[in-house]
C-alpha cells in the first residue's frame, strides 16, 4: 500500500525516521514537495500509521492520472475518475472531495472538487455529505498530475486528546515532537521548558518517554500554567511532569536541578513591544539557563525572530550554535535553532 503523509515542512528527515522506525518502510520526500512524503507499507501495518506523531494526515494513494493545466485540466479529471476503482466506495453511503493546488492552473481547487465528485456520483452513486461523509476522497493536483487517493486520518493526528485550554500561540504536536528528537532527548535526561504556555511540548516528552525522563515546565504567567495543568491532567501525563510559576531570565533561582536539554517555545515578540525588549528577554534567558545546564546542555528553541536571537547568542558566548534549520506552521516561518552549552 502506497501512502502519502503529511508533515511540517523543515522537519520531514524526523519524520521519515519515525515512519522507518514504525512502520519498517522507507520514505522519501513526494515529488519534492515541502511537508509530503511517501512509503510503500505492508497493509498489517496499516494500524500503526495512526500512531505516527509527526504526522498530520495519511492518504492511501490509488492512481495519478494525467491532466492539462489549462480548462481542459477539469474535463481530464473528471474522465480519469470514472476510470479509477476506489474500493472504499463500494460500501459507503456518503462521500466528499477534497483538493489542494501545487502550480499555474486555470482551474480552481474547488472546480476540481466539483469535477470530481460529479464524476464518482455518476459512478457509484453515492451522496455527498461535506459533514458526515463515509469516505474523504483526495484529489491533489501538482503541476500536469492529478493524485487520487482516500484520506485515512478523518481528524488530524496532531489532536492526540480534547485540549481544554488552547494557548494564542501554540505550536502544534508533531512540531513538538520534532523539536524533542532534534534535542536528541534521551532516557535519564532532565528536560526543561521554562516558556511552558499550554504545555504541548512537555505532553508530547511525558508521552513520548513515559516516566524516563524528568520533565519540568514553568511559565511567569499564572493563567498559562494553570492551563498547561489542565492540558496536561487531561493528556492523563500529570505524574510524569513538574510544573512552577517562574521567570525564564532567572532560572537559577528557581531551579536547583542540573538540566540536561531544554526545548521551548518562547514569546515571538507580538507582546512584548519593541525589539530592543525582545533581545533583553532573549539575554537574560541565555545567561540564567547556562547556570542551570549541565556542561554540554542542549537548548532547542524555535523562534520567529532568528536575526535577533542570533546575534544573542552569538553576544553572550555560553554557547554555540550547531544547527538550524526553518520550519513551516500555520503559514508562518519559524528557525528552529540547537545550542550546545560551551
């Protein structure tokens, strides 16, 4: 079985890893497109993509069918789908399509939608529901190629429980996942997040190391971490973490442990005013988390503002910059950069 999986553009090696530790099948990047790959699996192992946790979505791919970029393009589409067999069908009773566009084209996604699903109506006669459908099918174009397949995942695997606190400025789960892997967080390590919010990156460790690790997250905001704590009791993870009100630019003062790797998530700036406070809060971090980290600690951090940040730790020479790279979220950039204490 052929699949097609989503992930966030800039950590896909984490997520090829994953996916080969898994699943025991190679992936590779999809038709260079940033954030997609794909691996051929055994279908026995169809139950554990769901278990994937730098995945968003997975798609069993059935056919590609060549079509024409301009207005022809939707009669191609429309004539290859009565053509292809999509089994999943046979006993359903709803189904919907969905499109994503890569590419010039003279059509649109949801003409593409409309083609489509014109053309398995006629087909299979089925009805669909937007809502409550059956089955998702997926036709994704890119440049001159159509790619049909069926969606898997209803939801997205991102949502591993009911979060009752949602943070404003959350990173997802697999992005969190990705992070704790680039910090190569190992059994015995002391983790810290002193930038906690909603708790998403301790969960995602506490679930990831089940009681291997000790997990400490603080936040100087009362409310965020009143919120993490119900995140985390709902993630059923609240014994595998340790949480306290403190102030990230003091650590030392608040933190006896000798920490081992911290990945965080800190403020992008949008409340903290003018830059020149931004860089100031960056500085006093640094300092306080080289007083509290182990010789060669690691400090993953992930950070929209990567012009100024580096010139920070490039300023307070504790550390040294050994990798970054950029990532994609919810259409914003952010440079996720590795520090090793010096």
């Amino acid at each position: 079985m052929k699949l097609i999986l989503t992930t966030n553009p800039g950590i896909e090696d984490i997520a090829m890893r994953e996916v080969e530790e898994t699943l025991g099948a190679r992936a590779f990047i999809f038709h260079n497109l940033p954030g997609k790959l794909t691996a051929e699996i055994d279908e026995k192992e169809l139950d554990r993509v769901f278990s994937l946790r730098s995945i968003y979505h997975a798609v069993k791919h059935i056919s590609t069918l060549e079509v024409r970029t301009d207005d022809g393009g939707l009669l191609d589409i429309y004539r290859g789908l009565k053509n292809v067999e999509i089994e999943d069908l046979e006993n359903a009773k709803t189904f919907r399509v969905t499109s994503q566009r890569i590419g010039e084209h003279s059509f649109t996604s949801v003409q593409v939608q409309k083609y489509a699903g014109q053309a398995i109506l006629e087909k299979y006669g089925k009805k669909v529901d937007l809502e409550n459908f059956d089955v998702n099918v997926v036709c994704d174009i890119v440049g001159s190629k159509c790619y049909v397949g069926v969606q898997l995942t209803r939801e997205s695997l991102h949502k591993r429980f009911e979060r009752p606190f949602n943070h404003p400025a959350a990173i997802k789960a697999p992005l969190a996942y990705g992070m704790l892997k680039i910090a190569e967080v190992k059994d015995g390590d002391v983790m810290l997040d002193p930038f906690c919010g909603g708790g998403t990156i301790l969960i995602e460790a506490a679930q990831i190391w089940d009681g291997r690790i000790m997990i400490l997250g603080s936040d100087i905001n009362s409310r965020f971490l009143e919120g993490a704590m119900m995140n985390i009791k709902a993630a059923g993870v609240e014994e595998h973490v340790s949480l306290k009100i403190a102030d990230a630019r003091r650590l030392d003062e608040f933190y006896d442990a000798k920490v081992d790797k911290i990945v965080t998530n800190p403020p992008y700036g949008v409340r903290l005013g003018r830059e020149k406070n931004l860089k100031k809060l960056y500085l006093e971090f640094l300092n306080s988390a080289s007083k509290i980290m182990k010789p060669e600690g690691r400090i993953v951090i992930i950070n929209l503002k990567a012009t100024a940040f580096r010139s920070i730790v490039f300023k307070t020479r504790k550390f040294k910059l050994v990798h970054e790279r950029v990532v994609e979220t919810g259409g914003l950039y952010p440079h996720i950069f590795v520090l090793e204490k010096i």
